[in-house]
C-alpha cells in the first residue's frame, strides 16, 4: 500500500509539471522574440550589403587594369591595401568596441564602405584608388565586429 501512494503522488506532480508546460506564454515574451528576430534580420541583411561592396572591389580589378593602365603589382598593393585594413584593424577595433560597446559604428561602417566605392568611382589617379580600397577596408573592419556583438545580444541566449 506504501507503494501505491507513492505512485500516485509521482503521477500528480507529472500531471502538474504537463499543466505548466501547456500553459501559454505571455505576448511580452512573444514580442521580444519578434524583436529579436527582426533585429538578427536586419544586421543579416546588413551584413549582405557590406559583404557585396567588399567584393564589388575584386569584381572591377580587370576594370581598373585597363582604364588606369595598371600592372599586376598595383593591383596586387590595391589588394594589399583592402586586406591590410580589412584583416588587421577588425581585431583592434573589435577589443575596443569589446570593451566600450559603440552601437553607432554600425552605419559609420557602412558609410565608410560606401564612401569607398565613391572614390573608387571617381578616382582621377592611382592613389585615390589605394585610398578607396582602405575606406572599404576600414568599413568591413568597423561593421563587422559591432554586428556580431549585437546579433549574440539579439539571440537571447540562444547561441548557434
């Protein structure tokens, strides 16, 4: 008979713990999940376009061969120029805004990126080139690691 009560009580609290799950959650949660999720949509979206005016500068190499009369060195340091900024600034710029987060870097990012393309557009000299190319480059640097920060904060916990 001891057993029996036992089995019972165990049944209940399945019971209870059923009921608590079937309960459902309240529109505050929901909302921030919309939230969230239109946020991790928008910084993607973002993401795509900084992406797409990184690689628009490979795209037009053979453009800038034969409107510039480049070689394949000049190329090669336009190159150089991009990835120097690009690569070894984000780490630099990612412990700063680690420590003092800098939301606005976002769009100064983009800016940056598209001020680039600017100059590239209308560069009248090779020098103009090499300095549009590091505005792209410091635009990826800037943008991505504010990104990054603010899609894991958007994510709620759930990570991956």
């Amino acid at each position: 008979m001891r057993f029996a009560a036992k089995k019972t009580r165990s049944i209940a609290l399945t019971d209870t713990t059923a009921t608590a799950v079937a309960t459902p959650t309240p529109a505050s949660h929901t909302s921030a999940q919309a939230t969230a999720f239109t946020v991790i949509l928008a910084v993607s979206f973002c993401h795509c376009v900084n992406d797409i005016m990184q690689s628009l500068l490979s795209a037009i190499y053979p453009l800038l061969k034969e409107n510039y009369g480049l070689d394949f060195w000049q190329i090669g340091l336009l190159t150089f120029t991009f990835q120097v900024t690009a690569s070894l600034l984000q780490p630099v710029i990612g412990m700063i805004t680690d420590k003092r987060p800098m939301p606005y870097s976002l769009p100064w990012g983009m800016a940056s990126s598209l001020v680039g393309l600017v100059v590239l557009a209308h560069a009248g000299h090779y020098w103009l080139l090499l300095i549009g190319a590091s505005l792209i480059g410091i635009g990826s640097a800037i943008f991505h690691p504010e990104s990054s920060r603010i899609a894991r904060f958007a994510s709620g916990g759930r990570f991956g």
